[in-house]
C-alpha cells in the first residue's frame, strides 16, 4: 500500500468519522430543543398546581364560612331570636 492510498483511506476514515458527529450534533440539537420544551410544560404545569392550591384554599375557605354560617343561624334558630 502506498502513502498516497493510505493518506486516502485515512481521509476517508475522518470524513465519516465527521459526519457521524454531525449527525451527533444534530441529535444533540434535537434532544436540546426537546428538553426545552419540556421545561417550559414544567413551567406551565407548576402554574397549574398554584392556582389549583388557591381554588383549593378559596374553596376550603367558604367552606368554613359556610359551616359557621350555618352553625350561627342554628343557634340563633334554637334561640328563636336573630341578632
């Protein structure tokens, strides 16, 4: 083999040796975009939950009201006076 055909055989080594990065690279781009979407669905996600705990805490809270509310007037309904 001469030093010319092994100079050949070596580029044509590197040669895929760079297309396999690039296609590498080009994963990696893909696998990045797609990690930052799914932070993004995070983001949305965690504000779902927090304005899901409020409506929770809203409801929880007329709840009670209600329940004292309800418990007033059956005292007052006892009594039979309404102050």
């Amino acid at each position: 083999m001469t030093d010319s055909e092994k100079l050949d055989l070596l580029l044509t080594k590197v040669q895929g040796m760079e297309t396999e990065m690039q296609g590498m690279k080009d994963e990696m781009q893909g696998m990045k975009k797609k990690l930052d979407k799914l932070s993004l669905g995070q983001l949305e996600i965690k504000k779902e939950i927090i304005m899901l705990n409020r409506k929770i805490s809203d409801t929880y809270d007329v709840a009670l009201d209600a329940l004292g509310t309800s418990t007033e007037n059956r005292v007052w309904l006892e009594k039979g006076t309404l102050a």
